[in-house]
C-alpha cells in the first residue's frame, strides 16, 4: 500500500496541488524535458505508478501540470527522486512548498530523514534545499551517466513531533 502523504494542504497563490494518475505521465514528461538536462523518459514515469514505495505529486496552473516531485518512502526514510518545475512557473515557491509539505507528512509520520542527490553544477536546487535544512552527507564522484558530474548527497533530519502536554 502507498504511504498516505498528501499534498492536499498545499498553498501557493493561483496554484493547485494533487497526488498524480498514470494518465499524467504525458505532462509530466513535458514539465521534464523542460526542466532537467537529462530527462527522464515517459516510460520511466509510468513505470513509477507500479513501484509500491513511489509517490508522484504534481502542481497545476488551470489543468496544465507547471510542476511535479517524485519520493519514495522506504521504511522510515524518505527521498525524493526527482522534483522539476517548469520555466514558466520558476520562483514562485512551488519547489519550497513541495518539500516543506513532504518536511510535514514525514514528520507526521514518523520518518526520520529525507534525502535527495543533486548535481554539483546545480546552484539553485542547492540553494533551495540549503534554505530548507538539508544539509551535505556525501559527495559521489561521476555519479551521472550523461556527463561524468559529480553528485552532492543531501539530506535533512526531521525532527519527532513534539507532543502536547495534554497528550503526557
Ligand atoms: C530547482 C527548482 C526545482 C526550483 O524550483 P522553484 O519552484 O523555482 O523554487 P522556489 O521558488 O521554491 O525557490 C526557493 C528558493 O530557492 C532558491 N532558488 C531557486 N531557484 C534559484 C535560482 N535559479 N538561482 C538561485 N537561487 C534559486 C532561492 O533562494 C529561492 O528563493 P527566492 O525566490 O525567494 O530567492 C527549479 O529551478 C527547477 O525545476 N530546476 C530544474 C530541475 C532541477 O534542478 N531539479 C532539482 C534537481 S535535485
């Protein structure tokens, strides 16, 4: 059964958010070759629809899909395979409100970490996930297959749910 994460409470102005269908693999590979300089392929999308742990959600201006994260909840960690928005749509705060969501449902749910690898010459998704508590665990020389980049492992504790006294 897949992890009840939710984006449901999800909030950014003329945005609207939602777990994904299979039928949306189509636009998501759209948002992906727009966003990524390797990307992955549709079928790799609608393969993910049958991998147990795989969660997608995707981000909508109107009923066009601008934006999507993929994670994966393995136990109690949880990491996030892919996150891209669409040009158009960049600097809205729609990264920041994916992963702060994640941040929140995997507190919630007990999880203890989140994790993500990131390309080394990637200067704003590293900014964005330094400004969201993710710190460096590790560094993977030639880690990507298309250009022999260097991989920056990082990840982000997350923190117990703190209990209300009513609940001692
Ligand atoms: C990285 C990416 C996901 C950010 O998405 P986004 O929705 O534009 O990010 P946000 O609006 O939430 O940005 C939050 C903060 O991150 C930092 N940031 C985001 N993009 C940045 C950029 N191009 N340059 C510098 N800092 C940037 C800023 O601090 C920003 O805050 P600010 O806009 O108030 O200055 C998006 O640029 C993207 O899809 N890039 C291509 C795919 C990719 O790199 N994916 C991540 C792989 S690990």
């Amino acid at each position: 059964m897949k992890a009840s994460f939710s984006p449901a409470s999800i909030k950014v102005d003329g945005f609207t958010f939602r777990k994904a269908v299979r039928e949306d693999a189509k636009q998501i590979t759209l948002v992906e070759k727009n966003a990524q300089p390797a990307p992955w392929s549709e079928a790799v999308f609608v393969n993910e629809f049958d991998v147990k742990v795989s969660n997608i959600w995707v981000c909508l201006s109107g009923d066009k899909i601008v934006a999507f994260i993929v994670f994966w909840v393995v136990a109690d960690e949880v990491h996030i395979l892919n996150v891209a928005v669409h040009d158009d749509a960049r600097r809205k705060g729609i990264a920041t409100a994916f992963i702060r969501q994640l941040q929140s449902e995997s507190e919630r749910s007990f999880k203890t970490v989140l994790s993500l690898e990131v390309r080394a010459s990637n200067d704003a998704a590293q900014t964005l996930y330094a400004g969201l508590g993710f710190n460096k665990i590790a560094h993977r020389e030639a880690y990507y297959a298309d250009n022999g980049e260097d991989a920056i492992i990082l990840a982000c504790i997350i923190e117990e749910p703190t209990l209300g006294s009513d609940t001692l």
